[in-house]
C-alpha cells in the first residue's frame, strides 16, 4: 500500500427524463466515492475530468474541489459526491485524476479509472455501473 493513495469508484447512471434525444442531447449522473486507502491524511484540493463522446468530440474540465467543497480524508475515511454530464451521443467515457495534498505536504494525483456512459437499455438499470480498466 502507497502512503499516498486515495481510491476511487465510479457509479454512472444515464438520466433519461433530463435527456432529449431527438435533439443528441443525452444527460448522465455519476456518483465518486473516494476513499483514503494510504498511510496520511490527505486533503482533495482539485479535480481533472477528461469526457470523450462517441463522435471523438472531448471535453476536460477542471476546476476546485468536488461539488463545491475540499474534503479531507484520514486513513480509511471515504467522500461520496454525485455530479453530472451532458453528451451530444448516447454513449462515451470519462476519465480523470483529483489532485491531493497530504498532512505532510506531498502532492499526488489520485487516478480515476476510465468509466463508460451509455444510454442503451441494456445499461440504464441498477446495478449495470461499468468502470473500464
């Protein structure tokens, strides 16, 4: 185990009453749960959001914080948020990194793995969160 490590899962879920597809416009929700799984406290300072639609079209974002606050995580404290995207396709992915401070100083990037958003109705149930590895 790293001393530095924040763990990161991923829950997406497509919103199809916030979606208009006759006009591409599709919306998701996702829902992060970060855990401090390293040795020292660490503090969430910013977040990086890269967000590819299935036209190749992406988006970064980047920006403070995670809905609007900076939490700080000891060992084995976790942080669960729900945010949200619009795409202009039914499907895509994102993927992205948070940027932490630990109690000592160390700066270091907390990976989030690359997760899909899909609009099909196979996928819009309960339980169907795929993070791709």
């Amino acid at each position: 185990m790293s001393k530095y490590q924040l763990t990161c899962e991923v829950e997406p879920q497509y919103l199809s009453e916030q979606s208009t597809p006759d006009e591409d416009l599709y919306a998701f929700a996702y829902t992060i749960t970060i855990t401090n799984t390293g040795d020292v406290t660490a503090q969430l300072i910013s977040r990086h959001w890269i967000i590819d639609d299935a036209r190749g079209h992406t988006e970064e974002v980047k920006g403070l914080g995670v809905v609007g606050n900076q939490p700080l995580l000891r060992p084995g404290e976790s942080f669960q948020y729900t945010s949200g995207t619009r795409l202009h396709t039914p499907n895509g992915t994102m993927r992205g990194s948070f940027f932490c401070v630990a109690e000592d100083g160390e700066r270091f990037e907390a990976p989030v793995p690359e997760f899909a958003l899909s609009a099909s109705a196979s996928d819009t149930g309960p339980g169907t969160a795929r993070v791709l590895h």
